[in-house]
C-alpha cells in the first residue's frame, strides 16, 4: 500500500519536479509571490544567506508551523494543502492517513488491535497475532490493563512462534505489571514451564508447573472441572519432562560472530581497507592488500537510522535489534525498545525531542524518510556538543579554505561530527530547484526545533543551524541506504533457512560512517549485510590492491538497463558512472535466458589460446553450484551453508574468466 501511494504521488508532479519539491512552488504561486525566489536565493553571496532568505520567505507566505494550547500546528496554508492532495489522491484510489495523532497512547485502540489479535490467534495465524499485539501493546497507556493483557498475550504467540526467549520476557513483563488479573497467573506459570521445557531446562520447568497447581488449586475462579483439566494437562508436561535429558541445546539462531576478526577499533574498517581520495571520485576506501570474494571488510554500527513502513514494531529503535518481546515508549506509539537500557540511551540521545517534534509531519509528502534521517543526526550531535560548539564547527566546515585533507583521515571515524558531517553532500551539483526544497525543508525543521521546549536556538545562530541541516538533508540523500535482515518471523525450525523461502525485509534506512565513503559502481565489488543491528560490507569479487572498493547506488547492470541506470544517478545523485558495465553496455540477467545462468555439469575444461589445458573444474564442483543456482532463482531457497563454496567459487570464475558482454560459459 505503501509503495503504491508513492507511486501515485510522484505520478503528480509539475515542472518535471517530484510532488515534495513543487509544493513550495505551488504554494507561492497561490500566494501571487512577484519576485523571482530562485534568481534571489542563488544571488546571495554565501549559504548563511541564502537560508535565512528561504526560512524569511516560507515565514512571511504563512508555511511555517506555530504552537497553539501548547501544540505544535502546521499552518493554515500547509493542512489547506495537505487537504487538496488527500482528495487529489483519493480520486486515484488512494487513500492515506495523515492524521498525527495516531502518535497518542490511546487504550480504545488498543482494545481493537488486541482484539484482531486474538481472532488471528483462534485460526493459529500466529505471525498476524504478533503484529496486532505488538501494536496493541505500542499504542495501550502503560500500566493499564490493556497493556499487561496485550504482552501477555503476545507471550502466547511468541510460544508458538518458538520465539521461547521472547515469550519468557513477555511473560515476566506481565508479571510485573500491576494491572494482570491475579486469576491468571496460572497461565504464565504453566506457558513459562513450557518454554522451559522446549529449551530443555527441566528443572526450571518442573518448578514453574509446581507454582502453576499451587496457583490452580487455590483460585476461586475457576470450577472444579476446569481445575481437572489443568491439572492432566500439566501432568502430561510432567511426563515429558521425565523423558526428555538435560542438554545444552539452543534454540534461537545465532549470528557469526566476528570478534577473532581483525578491525580498527575506531572505524569498523578491515587492516585490508584504507581511506584515499581519488581526484575523479573523492575521497573513498581502497583495498591496501589483494581481497578474495567473501573477505570480510567493515564491521559497524549505523550513526543514525530511521524504521521503513512498519518495521518499527520489530526491531529497537535505538540498536536495530531485532526484538519480537519489545517495550514502546511510555508517550508515543510510533517506537518500541529491545530493553529499558536502550529505551533511556534513545530518550537521551534524540527520541526525548523527536516525541513531539516529528510526528506533526507524520505522513506528509513532503517528508521523506531521508528527512527524518537527516533531522536525527542534527538532533544527536545537538545532545552531544551543545549548539554552541555545535555551530562552530559549522562555521569551520564551511570556511573557504576548508579542506578535509588525508590528514583529517584519522580523526574521520573515531569523531561523531567528523564521521557524519565530513560526508559529501553533492550540494555544488544539485539544481537550483533541489537546493531550494532543501532549504525549504530545513526552515521547517528549524521553525519545529524553535517551538519545542529541548530547544532554544539563539537568534545569531538561526542561519548556522539551517545552513547544518541543509548539509545534513544532502549527506542523507546521497550517502543513506536500506538495511535488509532475513524476515522477522524467524523461530526454531528455521534454523534450517532452506525448509523455507528466502525473504529478506527492508529494515530501515541508515548511515554509516565507513560505508559511507564507499563510491558507487554498476557491477560493484562488495555488498553490505545487517546482522542484528550490525552492519557487514563483504567482497563479491576479488579486489586487487590498490583498487577501489564500490558499492552499487540502487542500481546496477544484473537488474537494471543503462537509461534506466543512468536516469536514476543523475537525477539522485547528479553524477553518471563510467563503469565497464556502462561503457560496455553489459546485458541485464533478466535478458539472459534461465538455463543460460547455468553452467553444463561437464567436467568444464578451459584451454588457453595455445590450446594447453588452463583449467579444469571438477563436475561434482558443477553439479553443486547448479544445484544452489536452482535453489535461488526457482525455489528461492537458500541455505547459509552454501555462502563459503558460493564465494570459493566465485574466486575461482573470476581468477579464471574476463567479465565481458558477450562472454557465456
């Protein structure tokens, strides 16, 4: 749904403008503007001036928000907009909600979602009941009933779900709320033996069904014939548990772990990997030594990151976690946490202003998520620096004798500032049309900052703090991307991943300071991988020492055609790549036919020009990659097991074959 009102919205633009760009043009026009606000805004003489043009203008024409009752409010010609295009839209068959007050606690709402809940429940769609739970459990009042009858609840679909660490952490939350009816307790005691049972810790287990027919026996709710089942039910865990030995087995999925692996401390970057400038491309990451595909090259930790659509309801707002037992802030319903640790670091750090600041723009098109991106990394360093000293490395930065040089390099990672800030924006290639939406966007930002009360922007500072958020809008255009994790209903029997499609969710939308110096390619050479809140750039073909290391910019030439390549990167990004695969017009795979991407179970024999035996690749070798090659593109499985011989074996093409348009095996 989502994607198609995107969709639908950049079909409605003017001027060859997306719908967030011309608003602002639109809007003058409705306000009979005579001056010419482009010719003004490129005539002033630096970008402290040109901010404080656009945030005068957006004032003086009624755009910018006010406070009224103590509530931030969008201003009558901004709703009178967003009215026009809500109808506009409807028209086409869409429909979007951009009522900010779906962020307020609200239990009648709550009743609904858990409701639908327990209906997914009933017909054991456990995934559904998760999702309306953990929605029941994000917009419910803390401490109400609501609340402690929604987590445990969601107890019960994590149980099912195998997701048993989880379930005893909901179930301990539903136990400490003071709110669960005491009549229940037996149904904690008796699903936490359960999952104790299913972990195989027996005795642990034993004890909760113990506690579980003390409770029983002494609860006056409940008939002597319900009593009776409760108790042949337990019984039968008993009887289970006598048959079952102590073992040491785990159930959750663990993630590789990269310790033994070595890294900069500061950087996340491999020993393999050092930071360059290049004069065709800047400064970038190039590979100090030869890397084999599958190596290993940056292991880190976003800066700062935003939740697509609604995935929000299953990983940590602050450390990206996947977290199906979270706990949502006591105020808004738009966030939840993994822990109370990382709820009170993301109160701190910026979700404390953001949870009245962001959400009167909650759904609004002019609002994309690189936006929010942007506003949090302001937020960060505002809570970190302090404006004052904040602003002056602002002025620093924009001084014209300022050059980030390589001797800046080594402070570039271990610095917050530096590592978000000292990335490049593109702000001398964007057009005069762009600029200005940036700038248009930033005055709100600034007009929503002054009217909260985490903030007092001095007046002699209002230029410095848009001039900041414009650079920041454009670092998080250009140098954002979506992090992707394997789908979040993940449980025990998926601890085999080819039992099950492959499908991997959008996550959310991020920046990292490494990753971030990566330069783009149509047939890049490394690709970047999300492991529980961790992000891992590993190579996909060998990289010869020296070369630069390239990432792909949403597009490249296995999916993409090059008009449409090229058409992306210059209107995203203002730069067209003269990669091979664009000089030599490379084909799409989709063109290819299937089995033309696989290779004759031989052997497969290469002679070289003098007709002398080259190379020799075994067909059990063969066999086995037409077998993961089937796996992926008809059954869309895949098994991790597969990756170590996936990447020996691109080692060995590579080493072995020239990468050309027509060359086929």
């Amino acid at each position: 749904m989502i994607n198609e009102v995107v969709d639908k919205i950049n079909t409605m633009s003017h001027y060859k403008m997306p719908i967030a760009e011309y608003v602002y043009t639109e809007h003058f026009g409705e306000m009979n503007v005579a001056q010419d606000f482009y010719s003004s805004f490129t005539d002033k003489k630096n970008s402290n001036d040109q901010f404080l043009y656009v945030h005068g203008l957006l004032k003086e024409y009624d755009w910018l928000p006010t406070k009224c009752d103590g509530h931030i409010r969008l201003s009558q010609a901004h709703r009178r907009w967003r009215k026009r295009l809500k109808k506009n839209l409807k028209k086409q068959g869409v429909f979007i909600n951009m009522d900010c007050t779906t962020a307020n606690k609200n239990n009648e709402t709550s009743d609904q979602y858990r409701t639908r809940g327990n209906e997914a429940f009933k017909i054991k769609n456990y995934e559904e009941s998760l999702k309306m739970y953990t929605q029941s459990i994000m917009t419910a009042e803390i401490d109400s009933l609501n609340y402690a009858l929604s987590v445990a609840n969601r107890s019960a679909a994590l149980y099912y779900l195998e997701e048993y660490d989880h379930s005893l952490k909901d179930i301990d939350q539903a136990f400490k709320s003071k709110r669960y009816p005491l009549q229940n307790n037996y149904k904690l005691y008796e699903r936490k033996g359960n999952c104790y049972r299913q972990m195989n810790h027996i005795s642990i287990a034993l004890e909760l069904y113990s506690n579980c027919l003390l409770h029983v026996n002494s609860n006056t709710h409940l008939t002597f014939a319900t009593k009776e089942k409760i108790r042949i039910r337990i019984s039968e865990f008993v009887k289970k548990c006598e048959v079952v030995e102590e073992s040491t087995k785990k159930i959750n999925i663990k993630y590789k772990s990269f310790t033994k692996l070595k890294f900069d401390k500061y950087s996340g970057l491999s020993k393999c990997v050092e930071i360059q400038n290049s004069k065709e491309m800047g400064r970038g990451l190039f590979a100090s030594k030869n890397i084999k595909p599958g190596e290993i090259l940056i292991i880190e930790k976003p800066i700062a990151g935003v939740f697509k659509n609604s995935m929000w309801m299953f990983n940590c707002n602050y450390c990206f976690r996947r977290c199906l037992s979270a706990i949502p802030c006591s105020k808004c319903s738009q966030v939840v946490y993994c822990d109370e640790t990382c709820l009170r670091k993301a109160h701190t750090s910026y979700h404390g202003m953001e949870c009245s600041l962001v959400y009167p723009l909650k759904a609004d098109p002019t609002i994309e998520p690189t936006h929010d991106l942007a506003l949090r990394c302001f937020v960060q360093l505002i809570n970190l620096m302090g404006v004052e000293h904040f602003c002056s490395m602002v002025r620093k930065y924009n001084e014209p004798n300022f050059n980030f040089d390589e001797s800046s390099n080594n402070c570039f990672m271990d610095n917050t500032f530096h590592s978000i800030y000292a990335l490049d924006g593109n702000e001398t290639k964007r057009t005069v049309s762009n600029l200005f939406f940036m700038h248009c966007t930033a005055s709100m930002m600034v007009s929503l900052l002054s009217l909260n009360e985490y903030y007092d922007i001095p007046s002699n500072l209002l230029g410095t703090v848009g001039v900041s958020l414009v650079h920041l809008l454009c670092v998080a255009n250009l140098n954002s991307y979506a992090s992707v994790e394997l789908s979040k209903y993940i449980g025990k029997s998926s601890n085999n991943i080819s039992n099950r499609p492959a499908t991997y969710d959008s996550i959310a939308l991020v920046l990292c300071s490494a990753y971030g110096l990566i330069n783009h390619s149509c047939d890049p050479n490394v690709i970047v991988q999300t492991y529980s809140g961790v992000e891992v750039t590993r190579a996909i073909q060998p990289i010869s020492k020296g070369s630069q290391l390239f990432t792909d910019y949403g597009v490249k030439f296995m999916s993409h055609g090059k008009e449409e390549r090229i058409t992306h990167l210059i209107d995203q990004y203002q730069f067209q790549c003269q990669c091979q695969a664009c000089t030599n017009d490379w084909p799409i795979y989709v063109s290819l036919k299937l089995d033309e991407l696989f290779i004759s179970n031989g052997p497969l024999i290469i002679n070289d020009e003098n007709g002398d035996n080259h190379l020799s690749i075994p067909k059990t070798t063969l066999s086995k990659f037409n077998e993961i090659v089937d796996l992926l593109l008809i059954h869309r499985r895949i098994n991790v097991d597969c990756l170590d011989f996936l990447f020996s074996f691109l080692d060995l093409l590579y080493s072995n074959f020239e990468k050309t348009k027509y060359h086929t095996l």
